[in-house]
C-alpha cells in the first residue's frame, strides 16, 4: 500500500492521477492534497478520499477551506509554500506525485526528496530549474525520481533491459501541437483560444501553450538530460502528429525501441506509481490498424525558435536552465492575458536570457534568485513591446 501526496490534485494530472489511485484501493491511499484555488473541487477530493491534510496555495483560500469543513475528522488545512512543504515531509505520505503546474512545484518536490519520499514527477520545471540539485540529492537520500510525463515514462521503459553503455541517442517526439501546418505570417495573430486547442491532448493552460511553441519539448529536453543522465548532443525531438509513439531510444548497432500507446496520461502515471509493474487499466486497447500511417517529421527551428532556445538554456548550464523557465512563465501568461503576441514570447525570453549573466547552482535558493530575476526582468523588457492586443 502506498501513500501518496498528490501535488496539484485539481489539475489535470493531479485529477487523471486520482482517478488512478480510486481505480487501485488495495495499492494506493492517498494521505494529503495540494491545490491551488479551487475550493470547490478540493472539498469533493476531500470527500471522496478522507486524506488527514491539504494545503491551497493562499491564505485567504485556506481559511474559506477551514470554514466549510468544520466537521470533527477533517483534515488539517495548510497554506502557501511551507503548506506545501509541511505536507511533502509528513511521515505519513511515503510517494508524492508532483504535478504541480510550474516552478511552484519545485520546493515542496525537493523537501519531499530531502525528507525521503518516493517522487512521481510531472513538474517538469523541477528538472529544469534545479537538476543537478535535484539528482543528488536523490541519489544521496535513495530516493526514486519515476517520470509522469508520457516521453519521459517512454524512454524509461525503452532503456530497461539494455546496457547504457549501448546507447546511441534517445528521440522525443512532440504532437507539434495546433500550429504545425499553419503560415508562419498567420501566427502572428494567433489567439489564447486558438492556442488552447491542442489537437490530441486534455491538458492544462499553461502547457497547452507550451505545446503550441513547442517550449514543452524543449524543457523535456533538459529534463530529459538530467532523468537519464544524457548529453544534450543525444538528444533529438521529432514531430509525430499521431502521438502514438510516445518516444524511443536509438542503440549502437542501429536498433531503435520505442513505447506505443493511446495518447492518455493514465498510461504513465500508472507505471509511474505501480513500477515497475504494468497493473490494469480502464483505456481501451491500442489499435493500430484504425490508426493507420505514423509520420515523423523534424520541427522547423523557424516555427518553434523556443526549442532553440530551450538547447541554448541547456547548454550553458547554471541559472539560465531556471531564467528559461522563469520568463517562459511570464510570457506565457501575458499571452494568455491577451498582453502578448504568440511570437512575441519566445522573442521575450530571448530578450531575457541575453540579458542575464549564468552563474554556478549550488542551492536551492541560488535557483530561486535566478527564477525571480528573470520574472522581474522579464515583466520590465515586456513593457517595451508593442502589439496590437495592447491598445
């Protein structure tokens, strides 16, 4: 039996995760919730799955929380950061699924490692921001990192059963999300709404956009390098619009192994909680002759420069892996806030990482100055920009 703490419970992984953990009683139990804002939710969650703590991400959200479960038996209420973390270090929770949206995830995944809990990971900005921090440490305390996302869960089973020393490269593939055929000169008018419409993925807001610039792939690509302990030189995305072939490993004499499936988050978090077993679930099977073609394809660097400039990131290490991030984030939400032009975000997150200086990570606070920088920096270059959304 494990018990887990869900990160993010009202979010789109953090929900398709319960519905896991619901469909599994005699394996999983979950101990503690974490969410944002949405009372109403959490209140069912906490109905339905009796956990003896959650946490919301204000003060004021926690309160309202406590108010309406004034019943003997409820479940302690946190709030904020140190909400989270309380509930990341409670003896009782011994895995903790980090789905999480965002940097926000990253300091209650690392105190969870720190306290030694087994790490389901969505929170792909954890990896990002702070991996060399964020493998040591588990490394250091025994603790597995298990990925979540449908990529990292695929090279995972891809690499079992191989010698490392064998291996070639690994491949990502990406959707290419809902502008891979469209002109380039048509995107400089894409809305918020047009960009939420991914074409074969249920996700949330934020990295629905990430799909459409394709700066999810490129954060996969750093997370990726640290998971599996890669070069970023053995590292390739490929666009496959079917998004069957979830990602594959390249091996010295040529053989390539890749992990198929329907394109459902149930998939990877199931392996992720139960590794490294495949338990069953409710998806229908995969049938690849209704399918029909798989093609592949690379990205075009001219559509989506965010994958040049998530390789860049990489590449000079340090804070700017985290300043990536940070003003991805913020570009992101003054799109989707109608304040930005779809192409003018990666051009404010190149705007940003040029004007930041790398410097070594040795603490989790040093990535935190960097992530504030670039949110304050970001912010500051964003008022330089003109776009008609503006007026």
């Amino acid at each position: 039996m494990k018990n887990i703490l869900v990160l993010g419970s009202t979010g789109s992984i953090g929900l398709s995760a319960l519905k896991v953990i619901k469909a599994h009683p005699d394996r999983y139990r979950v101990v503690a919730l974490a969410a944002g804002r949405n009372v109403d939710l959490l209140l069912r969650q906490i109905e339905q799955f009796r956990p003896i703590g959650v946490a919301t991400l204000e003060r004021e959200t926690a309160g309202l929380l406590r108010d309406r479960l004034k019943r003997e038996g409820q479940p302690e209420v946190f709030h904020g950061p140190e909400g989270f973390k309380r509930l990341a270090t409670m003896d009782e929770v011994d895995t903790l699924v980090s789905a999480m949206s965002g940097a926000a995830g990253l300091i209650p995944t690392y105190a969870g490692i720190e306290a030694g809990k087994q790490i389901a990971l969505a929170n792909k900005e954890t990896m990002v921001m702070a991996g060399p921090l964020v493998v040591g440490r588990a490394r250091e305390k025994g603790v597995s990192i298990l990925p979540i996302d449908s990529e990292h869960s695929a090279i995972l089973q891809s690499l079992l059963g191989h010698p490392r020393e064998d291996l070639k490269r690994i491949i990502i593939t990406a959707s290419g999300g809902p502008f891979r055929d469209t002109p380039l000169e048509r995107m400089a008018t894409v809305t918020p709404e047009e960009a939420l419409r991914h074409p074969t993925w249920s996700m949330g807001r934020k990295i629905t956009v990430d799909s459409a610039t394709l700066m999810n792939k490129g954060l996969e690509v750093i997370e990726a390098k640290w998971l599996f302990d890669l070069r970023i030189d053995q590292i390739s995305i490929l666009v496959h619009p079917q998004s069957v072939v979830h990602s594959m490993v390249e091996y010295n004499d040529g053989s390539v192994v890749a992990q198929l499936g329907i394109p459902d988050m149930t998939t990877p978090i199931s392996y992720a909680l139960a590794f490294p077993h495949h338990v069953k679930t409710s998806l229908p099977p995969l049938k690849l002759e209704e399918v029909g073609s798989l093609s592949f394809m690379k990205p075009d660097p001219g559509r989506f420069p965010c994958l040049n400039l998530a390789f860049r990131a990489a590449e000079a290490g340090g804070s700017m892996p985290a300043v990536l991030n940070a003003a991805n984030e913020v570009a992101v939400e003054l799109f989707l806030d109608r304040r930005l032009g779809f192409l003018q975000i990666p051009e404010l997150i190149e705007r940003t990482m040029d004007a930041h200086a790398p410097f070594t990570i040795e603490t989790i606070e040093q990535v935190l100055e960097g992530d504030g920088w670039a949110r304050k920096t970001a912010l500051e270059l964003s008022q330089k920009f003109r776009w008609k959304g503006n007026t």
